[in-house]
C-alpha cells in the first residue's frame, strides 16, 4: 500500500487556531452553552458580494480549505472530500421556519437549495474551478473519519495525488437549543459548550520534509469498553505495533456520562504515555474531532504539548506516534493513528 503523508491543516474554531502560526498560545476560556467560533476576516478571503450569500459553515469551509493548501502550494487537488454532521443548518432552519410561517405556501427555494450538507465542498470547487472527484460524508460524529478513509483509499489505490479534506459543522441559531435540552433531560447534560469549526488537511501520497504520515484510521459502531480493548489491540497489531509504542494519545472528553469509555481505554493501556483533551477548548460539535486531527498534527510537529490540552503529567518524551480516539454516546468509536 502507498503511504498517505499530511501536507498541511488548518482550523477555524473557538480558539485563535486562524491563521496557523500561533499553537494555542492564547487560550480562550468560556463559560457558556454555545460559543461560535473565532472567524477570521472574510473579506482578505472571499469577496464581499460572494459572502454575503454564504453561511457561517461554507464561509469557514472555503476559508480553511483555500489556506490549507496554499500551505500546501497546490493549485487544484485532485480530490475535495468533506465531512460534516449537519450541514448547512442555519439555512435548513431558515426554510423550515418558512414553511411555518408562510402555511406551506410561496416558498422560495434558495434556503433548501443552500442548506445541502454538500454546499461546502461544492463552494470550494466552484470556487477553485475544479472539476475532480468532490464527495461529502454525513455520519454523525464519524463524518470526518469517514472523509479521511475515503481520501486514504484514493489515495492508495493510485486514483489521486492529493486529496483536500475537511470537517465542517456550523452551529445553527435554534436546533442546538433542542439538542442542549435533550442532553439535559436524558444524559444530564455535558461538561463543555456546543460549538463549531472548520478544519482541512492536504493529504499525499508525496513525503515532504516535516511531514507527518498518516498511518492508519479505523471506525466501529458499537463496542462494550472490553471488545474496544481488544479491536484497538488488533488495529495496533495491523501496523505493527503496541501500546507501549503510543507516545500521546488525544481523547474527546467532553463531561457527558459516556467519559469513562475515555478513562477505561487510559488506565487499561496508555497510562505511561501523555494524555491530551481538547473539547473544553474547541467545544462539542459533530466533526469536532477535526479540531483533534489539526491539534494532533500540531503536537507532531512543534514536539510540544500545551498545558491547557494536558491531561496527565505524561513523560518528558519525544512524541513520535500519536494515538487520537474519540465516540459519541459510547457508540461511534475511531482511532486515528499518526506518525512523524
């Protein structure tokens, strides 16, 4: 198999993450529900008379995947692929309070038209003229593993040379109120806001200096806390390696009563390696581990853990192989597997 290498990342989201030279220098503390992202200036960006007509999360999308691969200095991919847990919501409101308001009647489309889940990566290839391979995962909370795998797939099979990925979710004005009252009457809530973010990577099969490769990535469905054990011991075994070769692994904590998935997989097998959390700072969002990936890549390459990301006191170690794992209600499990 050809090997799959990381170019560039970049992320819009709740910290000072845009543009990327900066790694969680100034950490933005919250206390709040839902916080929006930290936008950047559209208009050095995306002409004012585009923006106008364009939502937060195609604003975001197009944003980070045009800077991602000028980090990248590529012109056109060969391939956009997108993930993204609920699309365009804010317009899927807007013309569903339309059909409300309006009894069903004089409905302009340009809403549902928008509030496709496909609006981003369609925006991005309109916008860079390109005609390549563009498709968009909808998976809840596996959205953006499911855009990695497809990437690494075209990519293996010799079908591209470099893929353009993303994760984007925008938060919406009104349904995450109806979401935020469900996890408060069933799951007594979570422990970090709802929020939202935009993050891209260049993948390739090219190995640049400085660049980290991605190994490996695996989703499963459902999985007591034991068959989790033993699939990640398998996943492992499938790269040739063990849990004493993770240096660090990233984990999706996020309060909610489905953590001790996180503390079991800790204590069972990565207690001596460095343990990082990351949604206090980027908040909970369908594709929120995206913010993970960039973070992860970021770790790799600085060889630096922040303190406010820290979870355990961990080893004074270089950090070569990095483990990220995340779910969503003790279901939809992934493990992304990096390297440096």
């Amino acid at each position: 198999m050809r090997d799959c290498y990381i170019h560039s990342v970049v992320s819009i989201s709740a910290q000072n993450t845009f543009p990327n030279e900066d790694f969680l220098l100034d950490v933005i503390k919250y206390n709040a529900k839902k916080i929006q992202a930290v936008y950047p200036n559209y208009k050095d960006f995306i002409s004012p008379v585009v923006t106008r007509r364009m939502q937060t999360g195609v604003k975001m999308g197009v944003v980070a995947a045009n800077k991602a691969l000028q980090i990248a200095k590529l012109n056109e991919p060969d391939a956009i692929i997108t993930g993204t847990g609920m699309g365009c919501i804010t317009d899927t409101e807007k013309f569903l309070n339309s059909i409300i308001d309006n009894d069903e009647t004089y409905l302009t489309p340009t809403s549902f038209i928008q509030s496709t889940h496909n609006t981003v990566g369609a925006q991005i290839a309109l916008g860079l003229k390109c005609n390549n391979y563009n498709n968009t995962y909808t998976h809840g909370s596996l959205s953006f593993e499911s855009a990695l795998i497809d990437a690494q797939l075209l990519l293996q099979e010799q079908g591209a040379r470099h893929v353009l990925v993303g994760g984007i979710d925008e938060l919406g004005t009104e349904f995450v109120d109806y979401v935020q009252m469900i996890e408060a009457n069933k799951n007594k809530g979570i422990g970090v806001p709802f929020s939202e973010g935009a993050t891209f990577t260049v993948l390739s099969t090219e190995k640049k200096e400085n660049a980290i490769k991605l190994q490996d990535i695996i989703t499963i469905s459902e999985a007591s806390k034991e068959e989790l054990i033993l699939k990640l011991e398998d996943f492992l075994a499938l790269n040739n390696m063990d849990v004493k070769a993770i240096d660090a692994i990233i984990l999706g904590d996020n309060g909610d009563m489905y953590d001790d998935y996180y503390e079991h997989i800790t204590i069972s097998l990565f207690s001596n390696a460095s343990q990082i959390k990351y949604k206090h700072l980027s908040g909970e969002f369908h594709t929120a581990s995206a913010f993970a990936f960039w973070l992860g890549i970021n770790v790799l390459q600085k060889q630096h853990i922040p303190a406010e990301v820290l979870k355990n006191s961990g080893e004074n170690k270089s950090i070569k192989t990095l483990l990220l794992y995340n779910q969503c209600k003790g279901k939809d499990h992934s493990f992304i597997l990096l390297k440096t």
